[in-house]
C-alpha cells in the first residue's frame, strides 16, 4: 500500500531540523537504523528481512553518526513498517525528533564560542584575589562555557520535549498566533498552548521549581487555566517530576479552581499512556521515562570527581572513570554570530 500524503510528510519532516551552519539532516541511512531499531522496539524486527544484523541501541556509549545502516532502501522499509503498524509512524517522528535533536547539541558541543576574557573579565573582580590571576581566569573561562552549553541544551530540550510528547499522546502544539485559547485580556490573542487534544489544553512540564522565573511568567502561568476556560477548553495541567514545592501546590490549585485536570508523577506517566495507546506508549517508556528514571536513580550527594580539560583543540570531560571527548571544529563568522545570541540573553558583566 502506497504511503498517505500525511505519512509522506512525516517522512520529510523528520529527516530534516533547522537551518544554517546547525542545520541536521537525517539521511537513507540514518532512516533505515531507526525503521529497524523502532522495528526491534515493536518486537517485528524478524519481518524485515533486509535488516541482516542485530541493531545497536539507541542510547549507548557509541558515536551518534554511527546509528546508520547502509544498502536497504529506507522509504521502502518505513512503508513495509507501516504495513506491520500503521501507529509506526508517529513512533518515527518521535525518534527522528530525539535523534536529530541529539545530533544538533552535539554540533553545539563542537561548535559553541569560546569565551573571551574581554566577556567574563570583570566578573573576576567578585572574587579576585581568592586564586591567582591565571587560575581565576581559566576559572571564569570553564565557567561562562558550561553556562552556555547548558542553556543551550535547556533550549534544545524545551524544543524537543513538548511536541515529542504531544505527538505521541496524539495531540498537536500550538503557537499564540495560531491558538483557539485566547486571553481574557484582549480575545485577539492566542495562549501558547503545549498541546491540544479534542477540547484539552495542555500545560506540559518535566518538572515544577521552587523559583517562578519572574513574577510577570508566573502570573501567565496562573492565568492558564483561566484563559482556557473562557476559550471554552478544559486546562490540564501534567507535570512528570512529583517532587512537592510550593509552586507545583499553587499552580495545582489554579487548574482545580477551574474544573481543570492535574496529574502528576506516577499519574502523570498513566495518563500518557493511556492516551498514547500501546505502541507511543512503548516510545514513551522507552526513550522518556526509563532514562530520566535512571538517572534520578544513580543521583547521589556524593557526586563523582569531575574535570574538563584541552587536549590540543579539542576538550575532554573526564567524570569519575569515564569520559567524553568534545572534538572541536571552526565554525563560519555568520554561525558563530547565530549561536552567541541564541546562547542566553545576559548583561555584559
């Protein structure tokens, strides 16, 4: 059976993310590695015979442009997959999704500025004097990088997340420009909603922190449900970390205030499956919520030694006995200008 217009175009989406100097594209057989790992996922891998070999897992400690296999014809087997599970693909949106958003943070790792002194200098005078001149300074160096790269993968993460979770549970996210939740302010505006599903507004969270970012966001959060409920939707609140905190109560009790829907933690996860339907719900299990178990798991006061350090031009991480070497590449003036203003939005000093 020929591919629907709707499954072609999954198909083109999900093999390309971005633009410019970071831009990803997925090729024939990167595609083919997910067709067969989504396969092995399934438990149908035996019914694609064109796969000869055992398919490495997803997440491991290999090379990401590794994940490929060569020789099969990759729009072929992603239309026999469907023939076997018509839901396989949302399953390849989804994995395509992670995928590529692995191997952009990964260009982002090799491609990051690396600050100057001019930058971070006048910080110093916070606490200079506490180490000599030339600790302090590769002490700020270390410092404004990782500041970088790790708000750069909260941006990444936050581009990833919610539509790979709404997509799986069968909804959509909508932009403010796009949205049928309007403000109550000025009905001319839309909500940035993270995911609708029928007449559910969803409000999509890993996790809820003790600190609102700025009292202006955190009284649109609070006006959420409001919102949707004047736009005559049901506000769903659905937050997978269930630690407690005062943020997480408060903004619990403005959705129940509404007639509104709260899961959270163990309920939450339910909830998503049961929306997703057994083969999202694999997906969901296997590449969202078993990894960040894992790591809530290992998460221990006593953290593991760390040190980061040049090798030539290239930088290694070195945690406890493992490591990770970031090789660095030289990115073009037009990159380098895209990725310091999308690196964070910071005073000078």
């Amino acid at each position: 059976m020929p591919l629907t217009q709707s499954q072609k175009t999954i198909w083109e989406k999900a093999k390309s993310l971005g633009s410019g100097g970071q831009a990803i594209r997925l090729d024939d057989e990167a595609c083919t590695y997910l067709i067969a790992r989504i396969a092995t996922d399934l438990g149908v891998i035996e019914r694609l015979p064109e796969i000869k070999e055992g398919v490495p897992e997803f997440y491991n400690s290999g090379a990401l442009n590794e994940l490929s296999i060569p020789g099969v014809d990759a729009l072929a087997l992603f239309q026999k997959l469907l023939e076997i599970d018509p839901n396989a693909d949302t399953y390849f949106a989804c994995l395509a999704s992670l995928h590529k958003a692995r191997l952009k943070y990964e260009t982002i790792l090799e491609t990051q500025p690396i600050p100057t002194l001019e930058q971070v200098g006048p910080r110093g005078l916070l606490q200079f004097g506490q180490l000599s001149s030339k600790g302090l300074a590769t002490f700020l160096f270390w410092r404004k990088w990782f500041f970088d790269i790790d708000n750069r993968a909260g941006q990444e993460t936050g581009y990833l997340f919610e539509p790979v979770i709404a997509n799986a549970i069968g909804g959509t996210p909508v932009s403010a420009a796009r949205s049928p939740v309007k403000r109550r302010s000025d009905n001319r505006k839309g909500r940035q909603v993270d995911c609708l599903v029928g007449n559910r507004a969803y409000e999509l969270k890993i996790r809820m922190t003790i600190a609102a970012s700025g009292q202006g966001r955190w009284s649109e959060e609070l006006d959420f449900p409001l919102d949707c409920v004047a736009s005559e939707y049901v506000p769903v609140l659905l937050v997978l970390d269930s630690t407690a905190n005062p943020k997480l109560t408060e903004l619990t009790n403005a959705f129940l205030a509404q007639d509104g829907e709260v899961y959270i933690g163990e309920d939450a996860w339910a909830h998503l499956d049961e929306l997703a339907g057994p083969t999202m719900a694999n997906f969901i299990d296997r590449y969202v919520r078993k990894p960040m178990a894992s790591l809530l798991a290992e998460a221990s006061e006593q953290l593991e030694p760390f040190t980061a350090f040049f090798e030539g031009s290239d930088i290694i991480f070195q945690v406890g006995e493992e490591s990770i070497k970031i090789i660095r590449r030289t990115v073009v003036a037009s990159e380098e200008g895209r990725d310091r203003s999308a690196s964070c939005n910071e005073a000078d000093l």
